[in-house]
C-alpha cells in the first residue's frame, strides 16, 4: 500500500513568519535614512548659513515644519 505524505493542519488563526534577510532590508533602510537627512537638512538648515539654493522659496515651504520640530528661523 503506498503512503502518502499530507501536510499538517493548519489551523485558520496561525501565521507562520517569515524574517526577512538583511540584503533585502538594507537598500531600503540606507534609501530611507538618506531620504530623511535630506528633508532634515532641508527643514533644519536650509537658507541659512549653509544655503545652497538662493532666495527665500525654500525657507516659506519647510517654514511651518521648521517651527514645529522647534528649529528657529527668525
């Protein structure tokens, strides 16, 4: 008589979890780390002494930001 393997029963509730490898993490989270520095920068220093864009644009779009996080402008 031939056997058959079955697999186990599942029950609807359990999850099985799967890590994730750090090769695949790691683009992602330099991706994001960098992203945030720069919005940081942006919100934190820009058109100030280290300005690298001219004018005012920059400083009336990150101003409200700038306050809330509690950097001051004026």
């Amino acid at each position: 008589m031939a056997q058959s393997i079955a697999p186990p029963a599942v029950s609807p509730t359990s999850t099985a979890v799967t890590p994730l490898p750090l090769r695949a993490v790691l683009p992602w989270a330099v991706f994001v780390g960098t992203l945030m520095l720069v919005l940081l920068y942006f919100v934190g220093a820009e058109q100030g002494a280290t300005s690298v864009f001219s004018g005012a644009g920059v400083h009336e779009w990150v101003h409200d930001g700038r306050h809330l996080l509690g950097f001051p402008c004026h």
